[in-house]
C-alpha cells in the first residue's frame, strides 16, 4: 500500500512539474507573446553562454553609449546604481561593495553599509571609520552612501540629487556619473513584489519627488485603512488596486517623469492615458539606453560578463550563479490563470519595456563577443609573427 502511494505521489509531482512547464512556456497557453514574450522559467534562461538563439537580425537598436569601456576608479568616474525592487538589486549591491577585485569597500562597524573610498587600489584602510558621509566615492548606492536621494529613488529623484549630495560630501567637483540599474520579467517582478508585501514591506518611506515636490502619500494609498502596512494581502487585491505603485514600476522608475507631469496623470495606474504611457515608455527606453550597463537578473552570467566588460578593469572575485526564480515560480503554479493574464495586462508598460532591454542587451553582448573573438583573432596571428 505504501509502495501505491509513493508512486501516486512521484505520478503526481512528474505531472505537476509538467503542467507548470506547459504554462511557462507555451505562448498560447500563457497569453499572446506580444504581451509578455519575455517570460520563460529561471530554469530555461543562462542554459549556456553563446545566447546566439536570442541575437537579432533585423534592425539594431541606436544604442546610446559610446565606444568608452572603462571605469578610472581614482578619476571622476562614479558609479550610479538605480535599485528597483524586486529585480535583484539588494545581491548585486551587495556583489558591488563586497566582491570587485581590488575594489572591496571598508565596512562600516554595526551598520549596513561600506565606504567606497578613490582611489581605491592604494587608498588607506582605518580599521574603523567614524564617518560615514566620506569624500571620493567612486559609488553611489544603497550600501554604500545609503538612500541619500530617498528609499529606492528612481531616475527623475537621482538625477535631481545625486551631484548635489555628493557636493554636500565631496565639495563640488567634476563627476561622470555613470547610471546601471537591473530588470526582470514584468510578471514575476510584480508577483514578487506582491509576496513582499503580504510578509509586511510597505516603501512608505519613498519620496517620489518630482518637480520639486513629494509625492510620499502615494506609497499608502493602497494600504487598509488605519494599517501601516499590506500583511496577508491576496494577489486580486494586490492586483485591484488603482493606486499600487507595483505597476508597471520598472517603467515609471527609469522614465524621466517631468516629460508627464510628474504623477499628475498617474492617479489612477490601472488607466493612465495612452499618450502618457507612450511617453513614458519611450522615455524610459531613452534612459536604458543611455545606460553603459544594466542586468537582466534572469541572464546572470552574461550580466556579468557584460558588467566586466563595460566597466575594465572591474572584475567580481565570485562567480554569478544562474538566477534561482524559486519562490515565484511556486507561487504561481496556484494562480488562476485568469488572473495571471490580468496581470500581465496591466503590466504591459514593463512587459515591453523588459522585451526592448533583452534585445538590447543582447544586441551589446553580440558586439562584446565579436569584439572579443576578433582581438583574440588578432593576437593568434601576432604570436604567428611576419610570414
């Protein structure tokens, strides 16, 4: 009987597994792939390091960034990092304090943060650093200088701030900021965030400044009444409400959001006008591209080969690991899928956004490759010498 039962049991996990990998990535039985053709299981993404299958023929996108692929540390090169939640931000902000080589911050005692002094390979080391606010920073994070612009400030906050508090630091001086940022699927990416929120994150602590005003009572509108936070909230109620700041985030917080009138036309996200989305989203496909780097957390190997590459001679001491999409990928095996399609709708800013980024993304690593393969090309023929 025992016997039976165990091979009921393995019967039914087999076609479990089965079932949600025919959801993941069957387009037809997920929602057309015009909506969200990005999503695919973590355990179908970095399968190898070429990634030809995702390369594109057609027309490449003007990429906005130029030639220039190094990073001078002990110059004005300051690294600027635009933490989105839910997209991997907090492992690689930790990865950039803790694991550059030749670059590892200084530890600030019974805090959570690091000082990331320039110039770096030769800068002194005091066993405990009193002060925190230090000058020459070649990072701008949460890690490092702390939410200095406001609790996961996005660009339109960053860009009004960041040469101002690093004055405020520093003194004036010349700086060549330098933007990177992560991005996932718009679907797992709002899921994730849901499931956060249920376990009490409520970012009520954001500014959203735009304009020269705060726009802070934004944060809450989508809490209960007399709650500080959102605990045991369901996804249709994460989902229902108009004013939840999860939608379409990625978007909003790479967009330039005085080009819409900071948030006068963003009361309700659930139906903002289509000439303020269009707006927004060709904004913030503007700012990506502008973006010497940014990662997919769902590519983490070429993610770092990319960050590498863009940024030389930085190099992580630790290897990047394929992204594990564990907690999502259970949670919404019990979604109807109903409401997954609701979702992904409402999400199709991001949804759009995250295709363009792949492609572009792609489109660098392509380039790095090429650029890489014909350099090691060059060099066999100089080992060669003259005929």
């Amino acid at each position: 009987m025992t016997r039976n039962l165990q091979g009921v049991g393995i019967f039914l996990l087999i076609s479990a597994a089965f079932f949600s990998y025919e959801i993941f990535i069957d387009e037809k039985i997920f929602l057309p792939s015009v909506l969200d053709f990005s999503f695919k299981p973590s355990f179908l993404v970095d399968k190898d390091l070429d990634y030809e299958d995702l390369y594109r023929d057609d027309d490449e996108i003007i990429d906005g960034v130029h030639t220039v692929n190094t990073f001078d540390s002990n110059g004005t090169d300051t690294m600027v990092f635009l933490h989105i939640q839910k997209t991997g931000g907090t492992t690689l902000g930790t990865r950039l304090v803790n694991h550059i080589e030749h670059h590892k911050c200084i530890k600030v005692p019974e805090t959570k943060r690091w000082q990331c002094l320039r110039p770096l390979a030769n800068a002194p080391r005091t066993p405990e650093p009193r002060q925190m606010n230090v000058p020459h920073t070649w990072l701008f994070s949460r890690y490092s200088t702390g939410w200095l612009c406001g609790l996961h400030a996005d660009w339109t906050e960053l860009q009004y701030c960041v040469e101002n508090k690093l004055n405020e630091i520093a003194g004036e001086k010349e700086r060549n900021l330098l933007y990177i940022t992560n991005l996932r699927n718009a679907t797992m990416r709002f899921i994730s965030e849901w499931k956060h929120v249920q376990r009490g994150a409520t970012w009520s602590g954001s500014t959203l400044t735009c304009g020269g005003e705060k726009h802070t009572n934004l944060t809450i509108q989508c809490l209960p009444e007399d709650s500080q936070d959102w605990i045991n909230v369901t996804l249709a109620e994460f989902t229902a409400c108009n004013h939840n700041l999860a939608l379409n985030r990625q978007t909003r917080m790479i967009a330039d959001l005085t080009k819409i009138d900071c948030y006068s036309h963003l009361g309700n996200l659930s139906h903002v006008p289509e000439d303020i989305e269009r707006t927004m989203l060709e904004s913030a496909k503007e700012n990506l591209v502008k973006m010497r780097w940014f990662g997919l957390i769902e590519y983490q190997l070429a993610s770092k080969e990319l960050f590498e590459y863009s940024f030389q001679p930085l190099r992580f001491d630790i290897e990047f690991e394929k992204w594990d999409d564990t907690h999502s990928s259970a949670a919404i095996q019990d979604i109807p899928q109903k409401l997954i399609d609701e979702i992904t709708l409402l999400n199709h800013l991001d949804a759009k956004l995250y295709e363009f980024a792949r492609e572009l993304f792609f489109q660098r690593y392509r380039k790095m490759k090429e650029t890489l393969n014909g350099s090691n090309s060059n060099k066999v023929l100089d080992d060669k010498g003259p005929n």
